[in-house]
C-alpha cells in the first residue's frame, strides 16, 4: 500500500494562535527550501557500479567462450544490465530537478532560471570540460579517436550527436560524456518549461515526452538508420525523464512509504526486465535495428528504472556513510571509469586466465576512486561551494 508523505504548501484557513502559526510557518519555510535523500546518493553509485561493470563483461564473454568456467558467464550475463545504468541515471536527475524546479515555484512563486542555470554550471562544467581536456592529451588519446571535429561537438555539449553522425570515437576515455551531453541538453529546455506550467501541466509534458520518444524511434527504424541513432539520441532516450519527472509530479514533494519487503519485491521488478532486455533483445548493441526490440525495450527499461528509484525513495533503512559519500562522488566516478580502465591495462601485471580479469577490474575501480575523490576535493568543491550562492532549495552539503 503506498502512502505519501506530503509536504505542506500553503496555510490552514481555520484562526490559529500567534505561538501555533509562527511554528507552522517555520515548518513549511524548512521542509520547502530544503531537499536532500541520502539513500538516492547511495543509488547513485550503484547506477555508476553497473555501468562500470558492464564495461568488462565483454572481456569475460571471450573468457567464457574460450573454455571458462560457466557459472561466471551467467553472473557476466545478470551484471550486463549494467548497461542501463546510464538510464537509471537519466530517471534519478529527471527526478531531482524537477522536484527541486516544482518546490522552488510553490516555495517562491516564481522559478530564478537564471539562478538554475549557474547551479548546473558550477557542478557539471568543471570536470566535463577538464575531462575533455584530458581526452585530447596526446598520451590518453589513444589512436587519435577523439578528433577535433567530435571535440568540438563536445565542447557545445552536443556529444552525444556527433556520436549519432559518425559513431563511436576510437578508444577515447571521453565516451562517458555522450550521456551527460544528453543530461545537459535536458537542463537547458527543462527549467523554462515548468516555469510556465502547472504541476499537471509538467505531468502532461512528461506523458508527451513519451509520445515523441516513442514516434521518433519508429521513425529511426522505419528509415533503416543505424545503431547509434537510437542510442545516443537525444529523442529517443527521453523514456527515463519522461520517468524521472512522472515521479516528482505525482509525489508532490512527498515520499512513498512501503513495507521493507515490498520494495525488494519492487527492486526485483525494476532489474528483471533489465536483465531481459540486456540479454534477449540487446538494445545496447544490435547489429541492426529491430521493431519489438526498439519499440518495446526502451520504455521497458524507463519502467524498471522507475521502479528502481521508487523502491530506494523514502527508505528507513539508513544507507552506509561509505556508498553515500560514493555517490557523492559518482559524477566523477562516472567521468573517470574509462581513464581508470586504461591506466588498469597499463599497469596490469597479470596476464592470463580469470585472476588477470578479476585483477584488472579491480585495478581500475581503484583508480577510478582515487581519481574521482581527488577530483571532487580538488576541482569540483570550490565550484560547488560557488554554487550554494544560487540554491533557494537547499540541497545535498559539499
């Protein structure tokens, strides 16, 4: 049984006390101006775990395939949903921004969109654009993949497109920004939308999303385009927000509260059509473009990630300080996985059997930690404490 927890929005008609009014409207000021769940850090970082993992489990298949043992080809096969960790965290931001734009205009009764745009500034261009330097550093720019021309894409947080026009850039540690290219894109249209729509209105928004997602996949494949029209589109992978913001607007700045059984029972549902789809249909690297597969796979995976999101939200259960300050730190664990894999490779001392695979992974998530944690103390915290100068809703501390 779901139940809300609401937030207040406005005052009771009924004549109160001085004392009893003056303690109300304390209420509603912090539960209104401030917005911060701990437990959707702690997802964060297992959205960046599965992505991380997925990106070894090709290695493992040839291991498999060579004559390894089969019961790491079915655990390869479960954690290749990883894949869709990219989409889980599309649902998470879809969800946080729009929560966070809806509680500023009831808060306030006006949306700051100039204010919106320099948080997002200030937390996502420091390391995009430092990581877009580091891919163009002769030494990590392997092969000379990562050209000018996808660079200057890139630079225009237009990626992802430059990725739908000529594929993937050769062994690049850049890859990871066709994602927060999308999410960029998102957060320059989205502010201005909901400053002039209501709540149901943003909702109706959502449900066109959906539509539009849906009619330009048909599109893609009606016209026999390639594989990467679909998955970097910007179009087409709007299922997730779409998702994200269906969850803030029906909540309404509230909470479901479920039993501790019932959201393991969700958390199952919302991973098994991943693991489906990931595995049968493998919309994340067909040869071609299929009709069920593309038309049904995706908002299958929006659904399952939704599902993820709602069965995490509102948890009593108090997430470890560890996987918190994990996902704190996800956005550059995210940026940085692919450089932690080349320097893995490169100092990778085993070399041969199931121990050089399970070294190397371990090698890199290393790596990749200690990049991200210096990163956020070194690069992005100032940027971040800039950025508390423009919240009206307070959110995670620095």
């Amino acid at each position: 049984m779901l139940v809300l927890m609401p937030q207040p929005i406005s005052f009771p008609s009924a004549p109160e006390s001085e004392q009893v009014a003056e303690t109300r409207s304390e209420s509603r000021s912090v539960s209104r101006t401030s917005f911060y769940r701990p437990e959707l850090d702690m997802l964060r970082f297992f959205a960046f775990l599965a992505v991380f993992r997925f990106h070894f489990t090709e290695a493992i298949d040839r291991y498999v395939e060579s004559g390894g043992r089969h019961w790491v080809g079915l655990v390869n096969s479960l954690t290749r949903a990883g894949v869709f960790g990219v989409d889980l965290f599309f649902v998470l931001s879809a969800y946080l921004i729009t929560e966070l734009l809806l509680r500023e205009k009831e808060q306030f009764g006006y949306l700051d969109v100039r204010a919106f745009y320099w948080r997002r500034i200030l937390r996502i261009w420091p390391l995009y654009f430092f990581a877009i330097g580091l891919a163009l550093f002769p030494p990590l720019n392997r092969q000379h993949g990562f050209t000018w021309r996808y660079a200057a894409a890139f630079l225009l947080l237009a990626g992802n497109w430059s990725v739908v026009a000529w594929g993937w850039p050769l062994r690049t540690i850049a890859i990871p920004l066709w994602t927060v290219s999308i999410e960029e894109q998102f957060y320059l249209l989205w502010p201005p939308i909901v400053r002039v729509l209501s709540r149901f209105r943003v909702l109706l928004a959502a449900m066109a999303m959906l539509v539009v997602s849906s009619a330009v996949r048909v599109l893609m494949v009606a016209t026999h385009r390639g594989v990467f029209s679909v998955w970097c589109n910007s179009l087409t992978r709007l299922d997730p927000i779409a998702a994200g913001i269906l969850i803030a607007t029906v909540l309404q700045g509230g909470v479901p509260r479920f039993r501790l059984v019932v959201r393991l029972g969700m958390l199952l549902a919302g991973v098994a059509p991943l693991v489906l789809v990931a595995n049968v249909w493998r919309i994340q690297g067909p040869n071609s473009l299929q009709w069920f597969p593309t038309l049904v796979g995706f908002p299958l995976v929006a659904a399952g990630c939704a599902l993820i999101l709602l069965a995490v939200l509102g948890t009593s259960v108090r997430p470890p300080g560890v996987l918190v300050y994990l996902g704190k730190i996800s956005y550059g664990l995210y940026v940085y996985h692919t450089l932690g894999s080349f320097l893995a490779e490169k100092l990778d001392f085993v070399r041969s059997g199931l121990p050089h695979l399970i070294a190397r992974e371990a090698l890199a998530f290393s790596i990749t930690i200690v990049l991200a944690a210096a990163s956020y103390k070194f690069l992005e915290s100032p940027f971040l404490r800039l950025k508390k100068r423009f919240e009206l809703v307070r959110s995670r501390p620095v």
